[in-house]
C-alpha cells in the first residue's frame, strides 16, 4: 500500500469517525439523549459522589496539617463550579452553558490559611499544640535548623494533588504502589513519606464504608462498627475474681472504654486493622505500626473538631458539624445538581446549523484535528515499535506511553497534574521511563521512541493545547464583540 493509499484510508476514517462523535454528542439528538441518560443515573452519580468527595477533601485536610500547606494549595479542596445560563450574545455564539469557578479560598477564610483553619475548626484547648508541634515549610532566613523541611517545587506539587489523584485513577493498590514508589525515586523523597501518604489515604477511603461516622459514613453503605472494649469485662461464669471488671451499668460507660475497628491496605498491600474513636484520628492521629515518628498526632479519645451552635428557632439552638464538615457536605451537593448541566457542557460552543450538520461543526472539525495528531504520533512510532513487539495489546500499551509523552505536559484540565508539569524535561522522561516500565514494557524501547519524538516535542504540546481551546477562545470573543 502507498503512503497516498495510507493517507486516503485514514482521511476516511477520520470522517466516519468524526460524523459518529458528531451524532453522539455534539448534535440536538445527542443533547436530548444525553440528558435524559444524565436524569436516569442522577441516584448512581450521587452514590459515588458521597464516596469520593469527601474521601479526598478529608485526606486533603489531613496533608494540610502535617505538612503545613494551605487547604486551598491541596488542588482537592478548591475544585467547584457554579453553572450559569448564558446571555443574548453567547447564545447567539452557541455558548449553552458557563461555568464559573467558585473562588472558595475567598469565601471561607481558613481555607487559605492553615493557622486560621486551626482556629476556626479545632478546639481551644488542642490549637496551641498543633500550630507549636506542625512540621513547617522551611523558609530562608526565618526557619530554625531541624525544625522544618525543604523540598523542591516538583516534590511539593507530587504532594498537594499529585499523589490523590493515583488513588483517583488508578485501578488496584498494586498500581497505586508502584506510581508512589517511581516517583518517590525520581524526586529522592524520602520512602517513609509515599508509605505514610499511602496508609493515611487508605485509612481515609476504608473507613468510611466499615465505620459509619455523622457526617462522612453513607446511610445503607457504612456499616456499624466492630466494637472493641479496652477493658476486660466478665463474663457470666466465666473469669477469676480480680482478672475482669463486672459489666457497667450504662452503655455511656462500656463505649468510654472500647473503640471502633477499622481495617485498610496498608503499604505492603496486607489488611491492617486499626481502632478509632472519632474521624479526626483517621485523618491525622498516630497509629502504633503505622504512622512513622512525626507524621502524626496523639489525639484524644474525643474529636478535637470544634462543633458549632446551630439555630433551629429563636427558642432551640443545637450542636451541629463543624464548619469544615458542612463546607465538604455543601460541595458534595453542588456536584450532583451540576450533573443536569452535563450534556450541554459536552456540546457547547456549537451554533444551531452546527449541531445539524457535523460538516459545519468546528467543535467536530476541532476533535478531527486532535485525532489526526494523535494518529500522525502513533504512525511515527509505530515501526520502532514493530520492530521488537508483535503482540497487539503490547503495540497498544506502547502506543498510549507516547501519547502520554505527550499529554503528561499538555492537558488543559491539570489536576492532580502539577506535580507532572512541574519537572524539568529531564526529570520528566525519566519520570515517564520508569511508569511505562513498571507496566512491563521494555525500557529501552521506551527510550528509542523517546528519541524519536523528542525534536517535535514541544511544537506537538503547543500544537494540542492550542487545538483544545481554539473554539471556545473564538466563540468566547465573538460573544464580547456582540456585547
């Protein structure tokens, strides 16, 4: 076959493959259908929601803490939206929607200042402590040696968003371990850190469907905790005198000596069991064979979390959630009534006769471009790779390490990705070396394909970054010119 033949073929396979993108999302048959299936999996959605975002706004918190970043810094905490209706003028420019990022940071102060957090949310009696004992970034000319630490900008980023987003992607803790393990190396972090951020985000997500807690555990998911007394009380019958005490008189004085179980994979990929009395030792509490020396805290058998006075009337004030509590809850909710908007969102920027026609659609034209690079990169590396590999899911693998090669510094939506954008390019291939690896590719096929693409590298990111937002830039300023 001819390189005329190749082309041919794949210019027709683009059509096709651009007119089926067309009708399944970007056209009014699309929309309707889109958001009819959007109604029917609302419950399924808001299921996962509840698991998930708390989960990591809740190990955001923790790392806030113990590592004095801001809880705004952590990439977690900030992501939230507002959808708007458009006006006149970009309805006119098939604008169907606008989000609106929602600057929480401003909102709710202590978001964005980790003393204030402490104060506003932690209890008087325990806020001395944990603003005197908190491992502090180290900055020149004011920190004392020995009582902070120092790291450079990528190993900061690896741990504010990076290392959650693993635990959001990845498929297995197998996977998960590596990934920290990779990148623990290549940024020379200390091993004992990626276990501790391992543990304490596995703690996090675990317990919440074994330990049903108020404000974190899921009616009809949570179960009831195993309860462990740490008193040995007799049994009927059963036990010497002086060996046990007699059973207690109120349920009030046997919950004061026991504590919930809880079980999570720990680093080495074994169930470890742990017990808790309340959410914030999960968080941020040392664990005896656990958590290392430093990277936690001996909290009380009560929560150190401050509870607020709520007002149910003029008459009756109650104690309710704390703050931070109530914000993660709100934010959980504003995610599911997003949901409706979500077919829109997948076709904005389209003008009528555009959603019609896929012929005269440029968000259709602007996904053809994409794929077209996508198939001009994989055509590059496809003899290199063919050269050493004849198994199809290999070829695949090897095929996505170079798209990601790619996309690994040039994603537009880019959390959980700072960590990435922040290496230098050296510290970046080999990054992306030991990942794709770890996979069971072969390493020095990796390099070689590294080299193949390395002279276009940066014209290719620019190109799709470029590409990605093209549209909405030039429907955006039509809008503004109609204003």
């Amino acid at each position: 076959m001819t390189w005329i033949e190749k082309a041919r073929n794949i210019a027709r396979k683009l059509r096709q493959e651009k007119q089926k993108y067309h009708a399944k999302v970007l056209s009014d048959n699309a929309i309707f259908n889109n958001f009819i299936r959007t109604l029917d999996i609302e419950d399924l959605v808001a299921f996962y929601v509840w698991l998930q975002i708390p989960e990591f706004n809740y190990s955001s918190l923790a790392f806030s803490l113990l590592f004095d970043i801001n809880p705004c810094e952590t990439g977690s905490v900030d992501i939230d939206f507002n959808a708007l209706l458009p006006e006149i003028n970009e309805m006119l420019q098939g604008i169907l929607v606008n989000f609106e990022k929602i600057d929480v940071c401003a909102e709710i102060d202590y978001l964005s200042d980790i003393i204030k957090y402490i104060l506003d949310n932690i209890k008087e009696e325990y806020q001395e402590d944990l603003i005197k004992y908190r491992i502090l970034k180290g900055r020149y000319d004011e920190s004392l040696y020995g009582y902070s630490y120092y790291d450079p900008p990528a190993v900061r980023e690896f741990m504010r968003k990076t290392f959650i987003k693993f635990f959001v992607e990845r498929t297995n803790y197998h996977t998960i371990k590596n990934d920290l393990e990779d990148t623990a190396k290549q940024l020379n972090l200390n091993l004992e850190v990626a276990k501790y951020i391992f543990n304490r985000i596995s703690q996090v997500i675990n317990t919440q469907s074994q330990v049903f807690i108020l404000g974190y555990g899921i009616l009809g998911y949570s179960y009831l905790a195993e309860f462990k007394p740490t008193i040995n009380y007799c049994k009927y019958d059963e036990g010497q005198y002086g060996e046990c005490y007699y059973a207690p008189n109120r349920l009030s004085d046997l919950l004061d000596n026991g504590y919930a179980v809880s079980r999570f994979v720990n680093y080495d990929i074994d169930i470890q069991e742990f017990g808790l009395t309340s959410l914030d030792q999960v968080q941020k509490g040392f664990i005896l064979g656990v958590t290392p020396l430093g990277y936690g805290y001996l909290l009380p058998r009560e929560t150190i979390y401050k509870l607020v006075e709520r007002k149910l009337s003029e008459i009756f004030t109650i104690l309710g959630s704390p703050d931070v509590v109530r914000f993660i809850d709100e934010k959980s909710r504003r995610f599911i009534n997003r949901l409706k908007y979500t077919a829109f969102a997948f076709a904005n920027y389209q003008k009528p006769e555009e959603r019609r026609d896929y012929r005269k659609s440029m968000r259709a034209d602007q996904w053809m471009n994409l794929q077209l690079l996508r198939y001009m990169i994989e055509n590059i590396v496809d003899p290199i790779i063919r050269k050493y590999e004849s198994n199809p899911v290999k070829i695949r693998m090897y095929k996505s390490a170079t798209l990601n090669l790619i996309s690994g510094k040039a994603k537009r939506h880019t959390w959980g990705l700072e960590g990435v954008k922040a290496l230098s390019e050296e510290e970046f291939k080999e990054w992306w070396l030991n990942h794709w690896s770890s996979y069971g590719l072969n390493k020095n096929v990796l390099l070689e394909i590294y080299e193949a693409i390395k002279p276009w590298l940066p014209q290719i990111r620019s190109l799709k970054l470029d590409l990605g937002r093209k549209v909405q830039e030039i429907r955006r300023r039509a809008a503004q010119l109609l204003k």
